[in-house]
C-alpha cells in the first residue's frame, strides 16, 4: 500500500511539473510571437508607418487604425496589403508574411 500511495504521489507531482511547464512553454511562445512582429514591423513596416510618409497611417494613432478597420473590415485590410496600394508595394514589403501576419501586424500597428 506505502508503495502505490507512493507512486501516486510521484505521478501527481509529475503532472503538475509538466502542466507548470506547458504553460510557461506557452507563454513565452506568446511573447516570441509578439517579438517576431515587432521585428517584423520594424524591418516591414516601420519606413512608413513610423513616420506617416506616402500618407502611412501612424503605428499607434489608434483612432485612425480603428476608423479603416471598421470601414474595410480586417480581410479587405489584409487583401490590400497583399495586393499593395497606390503607394504601398504588394506585400508590404513583406515578401514571407502570411494572412496571419498580416493581420497581426495591422493589430500591431493599431495599438
């Protein structure tokens, strides 16, 4: 009996070890996630959007972002980064980025 108490114990400790390590696993994904966008961004988008040149709406200005989001809704927003704009090349200048990407990149820039 010591010996099974024992092994349950051993078992429960283990679980929670691995379920500790999971989701700080998790976490730092997240951040490393937040981290590539923000790379991303500057390596991207920042020529632009940093400064407002060719009418770039700023990193940041909030009001502005969330105005076009609602206008154009994100995947008519993602579908004119991909395709370009009248001053803005197709992609971005992001020749590897995803829908996804995109989209987080928008969100990225939006805050």
């Amino acid at each position: 009996m010591f010996s099974i108490t024992t092994l349950l114990n051993q078992t429960h400790r283990l679980l929670i070890g691995s379920g500790a390590a999971l989701l700080l696993g998790g976490a730092m994904m997240t951040s490393a996630s937040a981290a590539n966008i923000a790379t991303t961004y500057d390596n991207s988008c920042a020529a632009c959007h940093d400064s407002g040149a060719l009418n770039a709406i700023k990193k940041g200005d909030s009001a502005k972002w969330q105005q076009l989001m609602k206008q154009k809704s994100m995947p008519a927003l993602i579908n004119s980064v991909k395709n370009g704009m009248t001053q803005m090349p197709a992609g971005g200048l992001c020749n590897n980025c995803s829908d996804d990407d995109y989209r987080k990149l928008i969100e990225y820039m939006s805050k």
